[in-house]
C-alpha cells in the first residue's frame, strides 16, 4: 500500500511540475516584454544608408526633398516606339500592344517634377496564338534606366471565373468546375510584387522630356490607358461617409434587404489557386456533409500572396448604406494577423478598409466590418449589381517585413566581410581581433541589435502576443548585442550567427502568408442583428459522431471516379507523388481522358516500393506514372515492362502512335528506357518521358561585380576565377558524389558526366555490355573533376539554396528548378542573382586543336550536362495494352501535359513548376522569355545516360573511386581502372544472369 502511495505521489509530482514548466515556458513565449530601453534615442535612419542601394527605400531617400504635383498626366500611347504596335481590339480603337519580347518606349512630357503613381488599363489577351497563357510581366524603366529592384517585376494578373458549375463523381463527391479566363479591362498602378510596400510606388520624374520604357519579360500586354497620377491620400472613412450622405442622403438599408453571399460562388479571382474548397471540420459549414466532399468554401492555404484578389458579384435590392459581415477563418498561423483590402465596386472606398484585419481562430467567426471600437462601417451601394473584392494585404506587417528583409541583407554582408578573415569554420582558439581589422562590422552590429529589437516591439505591438515567429529575431538580436560588446565571441558562434540568419529569413516567409477561409459573406442593413453562425457543443459532439461512423464506410483516399461495375473497359494507374498531383491528373482524367476514349481509370495514390511486389504478385497496375530513370530498363530485363515502339496510332480514333508522341521529346529523355530490339531506330523503348531535369549555373551579379570577376564560360575560366572566390573565403558549388539530401547519401553524378560527356566521351559502349571509364578521354575527365575536390578544395556536401542567399556559396551549378524556389525562399537577394548556361570544354580535334566547325570566328565550346527526370510505364502483365496505350499517349501529349504543369505551380506555387519533358507543353510554362531561352539554350546540350544490366555498380564504383582520390590522395588514373575493372566484371555477370550473353 504505502508502494503504491509513493508511485501515486511521483505521478502527481511530474503532473504538477510539467504544469508548472508549461506555465512558465508559455508566459515566456508569450509575454510582451518591451525593448524600448534597447534603442532609444537610436537614429534608425543611420542604417538605411547602409542597405541594398538599389533598395526602394533608397531611391526614396535620394530624392527625400521632391515634391507631390497634384496634377494627372495621360500618356499618348500613340507615341510609342520600339517593339510595339497600335491596333484595334476587345472593342477600343487605339490601343497599344507591348510585345513579349523587346522594349517599348513611350515619351512623356512632365510639367512639374516630382513623385507620380504610374495606372495603367490593360486587357490579358486569352488568345493563345499570342499568348501563353501565364502571368503577364514587365520591366519598368524611367529614362532607360530601372529605378530600383521590384520596378522590374511589375505583374499584371490575369482573370479567372468557373466554367460552369459543380459536378459529382460517380461517389456523389463534387468536382469543382474548370476554371478558366474571363479577361476584361482591368486598371492597375505599379505595386510591390512582395507586398511589403502596400501602397503604390512612388517614382520620380524630372520635369520636362521623359521616356517610360516596358521591357518584355513576360507575354504581350495590350495598354488601353497609361497615366501618371497624383500621389493622393484616401479619405478616411469620416469624410467617406459625409461625402455619401451629401451625395445620396443618409437612407439605410432595411433589414429585409440582406443579401447572402457564398464564399464558393465567387465570380472572379486573381489566380488559378483560388479555387471553391471543400471543408468537413465543421457542423455549421454551409453546404455541410461528413460523407461527401461537398465545395462549401473559398480560399485556404492558397490564398496568402499579396496581390491574390477574390470577388463576388450581388444584387442589392435598393440604394442604401450596408454593412458587410464575413463568416471566415483564420487557423493557420496562430499569433498571427492575415489582413485584407476591400474594394466596393473596383475602389477601397476608404483609408480604413485597406487594411481588414482577421485575427487567429480555430473556428469560424463572424466578422462584421468595424472601426476599433467595433462600431460597423456603413457601405454605400447602389440598387442592382454591386461587387464585393478581397485583396491579400500585408498591411503594417508589409512594412515590418521588408525592415526585417533589409536586416537580413546586412547581417549576411557582416557574415561574409567576417568570412573573408575567419573562413566558414573559424578557430575558436586564435584571436582574429576583428575589432581592429574591421571596425565598421562591429560598429554595424551595434547598429543592427537595435533594429531588431524595434523590430520585435513592431511585431508583438502588431500581433497581440510574442509569438514562435520573433524567436529567429530575439536570438539575433541578442547575438548581435553581445557581438558589439565583445568582438572575441564572433568566431566562436559564427556559424549560429549563419543559421540564425537563415531561420530569420524562413520566418520571413511564414510571416508573409495571409491564408483565410470564407464560409459566406452578409450585405446587410444598419439594423440587421447577423446571427452568430458557431457550433455548440452538442453541434460538436454529433458532428464529431457523424465523422466518427463515417471514417468506416467513406473511402477518404479514393480520388475522383471509382469505377468498379462500368461495362466500359477500365484500366489502373498507379502514380507515385502527392495527392495534389494525384488530384489534378484525376480531375484531367475524367473531364477529358473518359469522355473522349470511352476508357475508364481508376487512379490510385501509392508508395514507389510497393509497385516491385505487386508486379510480381500479379496485383500490380496496368500503368505506373512517376517511376524513377532506373524503373524500366530494370523491369524489361526481368520482362515486366511492355515494350512502346510497337505501337501504332489510330486517326479514326485520335490515338497517336510512338513516333508522332516522341517527336515532342528530346531523343536525350528517351536514352535511359532504351534497352534490347524494337522499332526506336532498331531499339526497344520501355517508358515515356513526363519530365526531365538537368543543370545550369547559378550566380550572385552582387558578388561577381564586387569582387570584379565574370562569367565563366568554360571550366578554365572557372578555374581562373577560382582563387579570387577562395581569397574572399567563398566557395563554388560543383555537384558532388557526397551529396547527401535529409542526411541520407545521394550521390550527384552530374559534375562527373557533364566532364565526360562535354569530352566526347560515353559512359558506356554501344552494345551496354561494359563501361568505357579505362578511355583516355574518360580518366582525363575524371582527374578534371577529383581536382576541384583535391586541388581546390570545393566542398562536399553543401546546402545549395542557404549558401546561395547567404553569398557564401555565389556560384554553383543545381538543376535549374531551383530558380522558382530561390525567387520564393531568399526574397532578400531579388535582382542580385541570375541563370545562365553551363560552362564548356573547347572541342578539339584528333591532334588536339581547337575548332570552329562553323566558321563563326569563335572556338567551339561542348556545354554537354547529364539529364534526369521520372517516367510512366507500361506493365507487361497488363490485359488491357491498347487502352494502357491510348492513355500513355495521351497523357504524355503537349497540350495535356501543359495544362497539368499549369494547375499544378497554380496549386502549389512557383515553386513546384512543372519540368516537363515535353517540348510544346515547356513553352506554355511560366518561364520569362530571358528564362526561357537560357533554358532551351542548355537543354540542347543535355545528355541521357544509359541504364545496362549491373548499372548499379557504376555509380556505387564511381563515388568509392572519387572517395579513394579525395580521402587517401590515391592516383585517380589507377583508381579508376581499378574500379572499371570491377564494374565490367558486375556488369558481364548481370548480363549472364539476364540471358543476354554466355558466360
């Protein structure tokens, strides 16, 4: 007995101290402990002068003392020169078309110099023999030069509405419909893509002969008005209103004139993302179902970048001052605020309603439009069709962030003035005295803690609470103070000072997303008591029940159409990636794919590793979408893969055969799926190609013009600039065999073959039966590329993107999919980074010389790289070939392939745009015209890399012989024949086991 009291008291013992632990960890997270003391007196302006000085914030303190005219100037678009044209379309006469590619320069004459706002009416062309499609993009310059970074991404989005409405699934589950373009004269003023400056820009101009120049960076823009316009406060919602009872008189709306609009129905939107949504969390919810997947809201994670607009379309029954309710949510981020700009009939009507804050909840709330003391705003609305506008909106936060933004920019120039003394991995035991050396550096952080601590006021005065997301800032903050006070602690926690800096970067981005739901919205009269739309706890429980007894008879994974008893022929597609692409394919599928071939599919979502046991259980699919480079060659060898050049094509039944489906690819996508006889010149094909992969290089302009170095455009080159990278104590980043991604080894062959192939060499002979590294050319491009690790030290295993934005690393060569996640993740570096092609080797003759096969004056230069990517197959124990087929062709099809890399980077952002192998279906892509000819300048340059029988070993045999050359300073001539020795024996016992010779 007394034994078990003991146990029961150290139980109660560890639950009250976890108590008490909790409490104060949370006080200590959540306290809003003011620095004030930190900074005062401090002259923050001091800073600014030491930022980016292509900075807007810059270009504003340059002409501090300018003046505001008050008067508009209408440009005469007739005016116009250079890589434009005038013409008649969308029913205006007149109208200025800005082509894509080139430069279009206006003249316009200024009466009084000063700041200006820059509007501009265009219409988004939706033809798509003009266009493509995406984004619309311009580079703003003033008397031909830009003004400052972000007037070189000036966006102009395009309009988007549903097709029609909602379907059902033959599960009862609603499809949301197509979204598609509704262009329409829209007007616009020049803003910051990042909406961290949420009001317009502000440019100055010189008072008399100006030129506006518009740089094509992405699709034609048709320009109906260009003005510069008067920089003009708002009204504030006192003279608002005064001004709309003198105008219409004081009537209210009565109560019976409430209108109820649902979130999902919204006419028009900003982008693809922002699609009706499905929610089942909730028993109040409307339309509400636990079992069915019914589209009841709008918004969600998609909607947070600022510039993303929703709109809703109403009919108001009389003239009257209204006021507006929204049911919404915002879960997402607690302590944080998602703010919203409201337009009423295309304007912010007033000062206030530019910011519409919606603070954390887990559920929903009605939210009645109001001034601080909670007192409604009254709207006023004529009879007939109004329209309601939601903007995402930084407000105060844009400006906290883009302080935040410009501290991180200097603390990384601290980083690597430091870097250049100490190296990435100082000595804690030397004194570097960088007190002396670089005062300035010491002196700046003493500067830059007191930002950060005004910083961290702003944020916790803004949000209510010290929230997770001041972390990052409190440590720097705190690092920083103690930096100034003791300069001998930098080289000891330089590089916490490094990740630091990074995680206030990735807080950054946290901080920038604005998500929210909305449920309905209410136009309401004065008078109209809205009714608290939340659920009780009994709502709750039997929601919760409903869910519970649900979870046994509703298959919540099944995606789309599940056809089980159809008399149609039905075939099953395994894909392995995530379910936001599993949904978009689906969705694909049963609009087009079902309805044109009469061919069901049931489309399931599954795990890589599982397809190799289903195969040879006999369970496995007709066709495997998203399968690694290796896959096929693999299961051909072992006769699980279906051979595709036999098939022919069908015109009666639109079905294309294997030569017209390749003829979009490059023959370098197909190399890794050729094996053994077929009609691909002689070849058996065993996959298709859905994307493809390959490097190019990567460079900080910043760092390069600092250090006064150029691009390199062959290896030597790259060489020479080598010492020069190494004196600032900054590495390159050259694709290594010791990649490791999540802590897990993952060779880079990339640097290695682009060595070999760029000599003219291949990695394996024609018949696959042995690997050609014992070549001369091969050891030649093997002690090339051990060299940078042996001789120069680059590193090993590197985070690409953290180095990149940091300047630690400012050049590096990476698949150059990493552009879209650079523009997303290091917003700090924007305009000071740049693509380009890879570097080459001269291409030599017999006796060793140079050549200039064309007679163009210029050696040529062999820019060869490998290339990557995932594939679809065809199983060979499929029954169901031809219709197995006729899906392969036409999911591998330009315009297919197209739309899905559309929908895809429109659900999960710029970052996750689509690398498809297709060559049509990449110029429907959102890359910029620049972007988009450096990338095709390089891929015809890329390389497949065969897959033979015992393949595996060549990788695994190539990083041990790297390892032996770098780690023991072995000869890399020996080592490598060593190995190729080893590998030709894998290969030759591989190919016995699989019959394809004798032993």
């Amino acid at each position: 007995m007394l034994k078990l009291l003991k146990k029961k008291s150290v139980y109660w013992s560890i639950i009250i101290v976890a108590i008490i632990a909790f409490l104060l960890i949370w006080n200590g997270v959540t306290k809003t402990t003011n620095y004030s003391d930190k900074y005062a007196g401090f002259d923050f302006s001091k800073v600014e002068s030491e930022g980016r000085a292509d900075s807007y914030t810059a270009y504003r303190a340059k002409y501090r003392n300018a003046g505001y005219p008050t008067t508009d100037i209408e440009v005469n678009l007739r005016n116009a020169t250079g890589d434009c044209e005038l013409a008649d379309m969308f029913g205006e006469t007149g109208v200025l078309v800005s082509k894509e590619n080139g430069t279009t320069v206006i003249p316009v004459n200024v009466a009084e110099a000063g700041f200006y706002n820059v509007r501009l009416k265009y219409y988004p062309d939706p033809s798509r023999e003009t266009s493509r499609g995406v984004q619309i993009e311009r580079e703003f310059k003033i008397n031909g030069e830009s003004p400052f970074s972000g007037a070189d991404n000036i966006m102009f989005p395009r309009i988007y509405t549903d097709e029609g409405d909602p379907k059902e699934d033959n599960r009862g589950n609603q499809i949301r419909p197509k979204i598609v373009e509704a262009p329409r004269w829209e007007t616009v003023y020049f803003k910051d893509e990042l909406g961290y400056i949420t009001e317009p820009y502000q440019f100055y101009f010189e008072k008399g002969e100006n030129t506006i120049e518009l740089v094509g960076a992405q699709e034609p823009l048709v320009i109906k008005e260009l003005t510069l316009t008067a920089v003009t406060q708002r009204d504030s919602y006192s003279e608002y209103l005064s001004k709309m009872t003198a105008e219409h008189g004081s009537a209210t709306a009565k109560n019976s004139n409430s209108v109820r609009v649902e979130g999902e129905k919204a006419q028009y939107r900003s982008a693809q993302s922002l699609y009706p949504l499905y929610d089942r969390s909730s028993a109040v919810t409307y339309p509400y179902s636990v079992t069915k997947q019914v589209l009841n809201i709008i918004g969600g994670e998609n909607w947070k970048i600022p510039g993303q607009w929703i709109e809703w379309e109403f009919e108001a029954p009389a003239d009257g001052f209204y006021e507006i309710t929204l049911k919404a949510r915002q879960n997402y981020n607690r302590g944080f605020v998602s703010c919203r700009s409201l337009y009423v009939n295309g304007e912010i009507p007033f000062d206030e309603a530019a910011t519409v804050k919606f603070d954390f909840s887990s559920d929903w709330k009605m939210f009645t439009i109001s001034d601080d003391k909670g007192e409604p705003y009254k709207f006023w609305l004529h009879k007939g069709t109004n329209s309601i506008r939601l903007e995402v909106t930084l407000g105060e936060m844009g400006d906290i962030l883009s302080r935040m933004n410009d501290s991180v920019f200097r603390m990384n120039s601290m980083y690597r003035q430091i870097l250049v003394l100490t190296g990435a991995t100082p000595d804690e035991n030397r004194d570097y005295n960088i007190a002396t050396r670089y005062p300035e550096v010491v002196a700046a952080m003493g500067d830059e803690y007191k930002v950060l601590y005004k910083l961290i006021d702003d944020l916790v005065a803004y949000t209510g609470e010290k929230g997770s997301q001041v972390t990052a800032c409190l440590t720097l903050a705190d690092q920083l103070e103690k930096f100034s006070k003791d300069d001998a602690k930098i080289p000891k926690n330089l590089v916490a000072f490094k990740n630091n800096v990074s995680s206030l970067g990735s807080a950054i981005l946290t901080l920038s997303e604005a998500q929210l739901d909305i449920d309905y919205i209410v136009i309401s009269g004065a008078d109209y008591k809205v009714k608290k739309d939340t659920a009780n706890w009994f709502q709750k429980a039997i929601h919760e029940v409903r869910a519970f007894f649900a979870s046994f008879t509703v298959d919540y994974n099944a995606i789309g159409n599940v056809y089980e008893d159809d008399d149609r022929p039905t075939i099953t597609v395994w894909i392995f990636g995530g379910r936001d692409q599993s949904t978009i394919l689906k969705t694909m599928i049963d609009e087009q794919f079902v309805s044109k071939y009469g061919i069901c599919v049931n489309l399931d979502l599954i795990t890589a590793d599982v397809l190799l046991p289903a195969t040879v259980a006999g369970t496995g699919p007709d066709v495997a979408l998203g399968a690694g480079t290796a896959e096929p060659v693999n299961y051909a060898l072992r006769g699980a893969a279906c051979e595709l050049s036999q098939f022919k094509g069908d015109p009666i039944e639109q079905i294309r055969g294997f030569d017209e489906v390749v003829s979009e690819f490059t023959d370098s996508s197909l190399v890794p799926f050729i094996y053994g006889k077929g009609y691909y010149n002689g070849k058996g094909v065993y996959a298709l190609p859905e994307t493809q992969y390959f490097n190019v290089m990567f460079y900080r302009t910043d760092i390069f013009e600092q250090l006064g170095i150029e691009i390199p455009n062959t290896w030597d080159d790259l060489i020479s600039i080598l010492s020069t990278i190494e004196k600032a104590h900054m590495d390159v980043g050259i694709p290594s065999t010791e990649r490791k991604i999540n802590n897990v080894a993952n060779p880079d062959m990339n640097g290695f073959y682009a060595q070999l192939y760029q000599r003219g060499a291949s990695l394996y002979s024609p018949e696959g039966d042995k690997v050609m590294l014992d070549t001369d050319v091969a050891i030649e491009a093997f002690e090339a590329y051990t060299m940078f690790f042996t001789h120069y030290n680059t590193p090993r295993d590197y985070n690409f993107v953290d180095r990149f934005r940091t300047g630690e690393m400012p050049l590096a060569f990476a698949d150059y999919n990493n552009f879209n996640t650079l523009c997303v993740s290091a917003p700090e570096i924007r305009g000071l980074w740049d693509m380009a092609i890879m570097p080459g080797t001269y291409v030599k003759d017999e006796n060793g010389n140079k050549v200039d096969r064309d007679g163009d004056g210029e050696y040529d230069i062999d820019r060869s790289v490998q290339c990557w990517g995932v594939c679809s197959i065809m199983l060979q124990n499929s029954k169901m070939h031809k219709e197995a087929w006729t899906f392969l062709q036409w999911w591998a099809s330009a315009e297919v392939q197209a739309r899905y890399g559309i929908e895809l980077e429109a659900v999960m952002g710029e970052s996750a745009r689509y690398a498809t192998a297709n060559k049509k279906a990449f110029d429907q892509l959102a890359w910029s015209a620049k972007q988009r000819e450096i990338l095709l300048e390089q891929w015809k340059w890329v390389k497949g890399t065969p897959e033979v029988a015992g393949g595996y070993y060549t990788t695994r045999h190539i990083v041990n012989a790297v390892r032996r050359v770098i780690n023991n300073n072995e000869d890399p001539r020996e080592t490598l024949l060593d190995y190729t020795r080893d590998i030709n024996e894998e290969i030759h016992k591989k190919r016995v086991e699989f019959g394809l010779e004798k032993k």
